[in-house]
C-alpha cells in the first residue's frame, strides 16, 4: 500500500504534553515506542515552539527526558484510517503510510469551540487559541488592538501571551458570571499551583478590563474586522479592535477513537483507572478523555505510558494524584458552562457552516445533524464538522452519528492506496 511501514511496540498519537509523557514512560520501559503527530515539532498547542528554548522549567525537563529516549518521531503525520486492529493508515509527506503497533495511545488534544455569531467570519475573528498560534509562529501583534473573548482559563492565557508580545490588550469578555469565577477560584485555593498560575496571569494583566458575564454578538468590518459588539447587563456597546480572540472553551478529539470503535461517554473516550479504552490494547490520555489542563494531561500520559508498558504499578501510584487533578477539571467544567443566552446569538443569516456556506436559518429546517447533513452538506467540508459540529450541539442540541475515513481531508492517491491494499470493511468503509 505504501513505500513505508512503520512498526513499534507502543504507537502515541499526538505530540502534546500526554503524548510526550506517554511515550517516554512506554520507552523508558524498553519498549519500541513511536509518536506520530501532525505538526513539524512536538509541543501541541500548550507547548508549540517550546522545543528549541523553553520557557517554561516543566517543558524544558520533559523535553530533555524525552530526548534522551530511542523514540521514533513521526512528524508532519496525518492519521486518517484504520487498516486492522493494530495497524493505522496516515500520510507522511504526501506520501501513504501504514504505521503497526501492539499497543496503541490517543492523545489527540482538543480543539476550541466556536459558536457563530453575525461577523465571526471576517478576516481577523479567530479562535483565542489560534490568534497565539499563530503569534508563536511569528505574527506580528506589536500594537495591535486586540479583544479576547469566549470563556476558560485559555482566554488569561492568551491574553497574557499577546500582551507580552506587544499587543493592545482592549479587554477581555468572559461570558461566565462571577459568582461562578468566584467558586472556582476557592477550589484553586486547594491546589497552590494552580492558584500560583492563576495569580501570575493576572498579575501579567492587571491593567486588562476583565468582564464577566460578558460576550461578543456581532463583528463589524467592511473587508476585515474593524470593531466587535459586546453584550453585558442588558447593555450592548462597541469596541474598535484589529483582532478578535474568540473560543468558547475546548471540544475533545475524539474522533480517531470513535473510529477505532471506542465507547464515549458524554462526549469524552471512557478509560479505566488504568487509562484503557473500551478496546483492550488502545489507551487514550489527556483532552480527549476530558478537559482538565496540563498537569492533568501529564500524569494521563503518564498512566497510560506506564499501563500500556505493562508496568501497573507505577502506573497506579500516579491514580491518586489524577483523582486530585480531577477535582480540578470538574471544577473548570462547572465554573465555565456556557450559558443558555449564547443559543440567540446567530442570527438566521448567519453562516453555521463556513465550508459549506450554510446559514443558520437553513440549518433550523431539519431536526438532527444527519437531515440536515444529507441536504445541506453541513459538515461535509474539510473541517468535517470539526467546527460546526459542536456548534450544532449546543445550539440545536444535534449529535453527530457517524465517524467515516479519511479523517482528514487526504489525497485521492491515498485513499485508491487504501483501498488496494484490502483494507477493512470496518475501517475505510465503516457503515456507522
């Protein structure tokens, strides 16, 4: 099928903080350890550009652990079938590629969520995250106006991060109410180093108008973003700005694991103490099993690494400081819900999905994702309803039903690979 076969004993999927933690822990064990990622680096969002000179102690430490170890790097990997039980199918450098294991760990990250409003398509609304992406990347922000907006600790995180980089910070809009910020900020007081991080950000942008109860309702510009409404207290007001930094929180990626067959559990990959999936030989770590943070990630990726090693006991001495680590992600989970006025915030014009150029008012016609799939093609585009899907779910309460190969939008001489080559009936052509 391909000019490569890749083999290890233990396959990472996802560079992140959980893959690196896991694949160091399989290797440490003396297994033959692989991790394929998508981008050219390791890192993943949290730490994206990190590898070189690291700003952060904890990176700089996994990195030097991790570089030390026999780990093959699949970089510039994109996984987007299965061929069998222990085989995945990916392109690496536009070319098809069959990558085998024995035991496999998902640790695909999350993405953020957007919900669409009247503007948010304009050239300079992004995602919170993906405005310091690309600042990280080499984005010039030096005196740019910039509003962050949406909900989660991300937004301090962002904000922080582009002020540092010369941004205008103009304020940031936290659609949660205080009371609620109020709540989560005692339960950071029983974990210091959450409360330390915390406090730093703030202390970074204490200059920083910060509204809670507070969202965007509409973009302004005529060919690029020119200023942003916001909404707080029944008032509305306008705020001049070269950049919107908008992301409602995170949404798993879940999808390679809801291909491979593994059970979800409101919307996470359900795992067991031991982070295994419902599939014996498949492990999965940090977001996709729940948004819960870095350190969480990390000892997620640790647990799994150690269990898929055959090495439990060291994985289980690491259960009670995830327990802990939970409190916190369940914490977060309450305090940044979002809140049922969001639902109005797309007007029927207002497109839902940008692949397909389909307004919300088209949507509203049909009563669940496949209906509205089948007439619309919302989601058929190359983001594969990885933007309007969860949309979708909390504005009209639509589940997606189905997870079909490719993945990711692929070549076509990869797929006719991938169908010479035999492979499965339940994998390229998965009937769910």
């Amino acid at each position: 099928m391909s000019e490569r076969r890749h083999e290890s004993d233990v396959l990472v999927v996802g560079g992140g903080p959980a893959g690196i933690a896991a694949a160091c822990c399989a290797a440490e064990a003396g297994l033959r350890v692989a991790i394929a990622d998508d981008n050219p680096a390791l890192g993943g969002q949290i730490w994206r550009g990190e590898q070189e000179l690291p700003t952060s102690k904890e990176a700089a430490a996994w990195y030097k652990r991790f570089n030390q170890l026999p780990v093959q790097r699949l970089l510039g990997t994109r996984v987007f079938a299965q061929a069998d039980a222990h085989a995945l199918v990916a392109e690496i450098e536009g070319r098809t590629c069959e990558i085998a294991f024995n035991k496999l760990i998902l640790a695909t990250g999350a993405r953020e969520r957007f919900l669409p409003f009247p503007g948010w398509t304009l050239p300079n609304v992004m995602g919170a995250g993906g405005l310091q992406a690309l600042a990280k990347t080499g984005l010039n922000l030096r005196g740019k106006r910039v509003v962050v907006a949406g909900t989660g600790p991300l937004l301090l995180a962002v904000a922080a991060y582009l002020k540092h980089h010369g941004a205008d910070i103009r304020l940031i809009a936290e659609q949660a109410p205080r009371g609620r910020l109020f709540s989560f900020a005692l339960s950071l007081s029983r974990q210091p180093s959450k409360w330390m991080q915390a406090a730093r950000l703030r202390r970074e942008i204490r200059r920083v108008p910060y509204l809670t109860a507070c969202w965007p309702v509409r973009a302004e510009g005529k060919d690029v973003l020119q200023s942003v409404t916001l909404h707080r207290g029944g008032k509305t007001w306008n705020v001049a700005c070269d950049y919107l930094a908008c992301g409602f929180h995170l949404v798993p990626n879940t999808e390679l694991a809801e291909l491979l067959g593994c059970q979800l559990e409101e919307g996470r990959v359900r795992v067991d103490n031991f982070q295994q999936t419902s599939i014996s030989h498949v492990y999965c770590a940090g977001e996709p099993t729940g948004i819960g943070g870095l350190e969480l990630s990390l000892v997620e990726g640790e647990i799994a690494g150690y269990a898929a090693a055959g090495k439990i006991q060291s994985a289980r001495h690491l259960i009670a400081r995830r327990k802990r680590l939970q409190r916190f992600a369940d914490a977060m989970e309450r305090a940044f819900a979002l809140r049922p006025e969001l639902k109005h915030l797309p007007a029927p014009d207002t497109l839902m999905c940008r692949c397909e150029d389909v307004t919300f008012s088209r949507l509203r016609e049909h009563n669940s994702w496949r209906s509205a799939k089948l007439i619309t093609r919302c989601g058929m585009g190359p983001c594969q309803g990885r933007i309007c899907g969860p949309a979708a779910d909390f504005l009209l309460g639509w589940k997606p039903d189905s997870v079909r190969p490719p993945l990711f939008p692929v070549a076509v001489e990869s797929l006719m690979a991938v169908a010479a080559a035999g492979t499965s009936e339940t994998s390229l052509h998965n009937p769910r």
